[in-house]
C-alpha cells in the first residue's frame, strides 16, 4: 500500500486550469469530472500500479490514469506515490 498521495504544483495547476475551463462550458460536467479525477486519484492509494505506463516515456514508474479525455500522469516509486501532471489526450505529454 502506497503512503499519501502528493500533488505537484504542475498538476493541481493543471487540474485548476482544466476544471474552469470545462466549467464556462458545463458547471455540472466540470464538477463530474473533478470528482472523477478525485476518486481514481484515491483509489491509487490500494492500487498504486492500476494505471498503465506511458509508452511515450518507457518508465515502469511513470503511469498514466484516464479520465474523460484527460491523462492524470503520476509516480509510484519507493511507496510514494506523486501526481505529476495532467493533460490533455491529444496534446503532447511534454517533460515530465
């Protein structure tokens, strides 16, 4: 079992950008999404590795979850798990 779950500066930006801007399109969406997000984030915390690796990085502990056409990217390594960043699918990932 993983310790907490820490959150980048990167990703709760992200996760801040994306929200508003789903919101100024559907209040409720946005708010469905962000509860998404929050849930499978938590469930990290039993099952560190349900996400798959990234083939753009080829790193074991580098993974990626999905959520609507979002890519939450995290670490898992040592126990810790860390939410790296999110993006969206169709753009690029980026350096990490």
């Amino acid at each position: 079992m993983a310790e907490k779950i820490i959150w980048s500066e990167a990703a709760n930006a992200d996760l801040e950008e994306i929200y508003f801007f789903l919101e100024d399109a559907s209040p409720l969406y946005a708010q469905n999404w962000l509860n998404e997000v929050l849930d499978k984030v938590d469930l990290l915390e039993s099952f560190p590795e349900m996400g798959r690796m990234i083939f753009e990085k080829e790193i074991s502990f580098i993974r990626e979850i999905l959520v609507g056409h979002y890519r939450v990217v995290y670490s898992y390594l040592n126990g810790q798990i860390t939410i790296l960043k999110i993006k969206h699918t169709a753009s690029p990932l980026g350096r990490i």
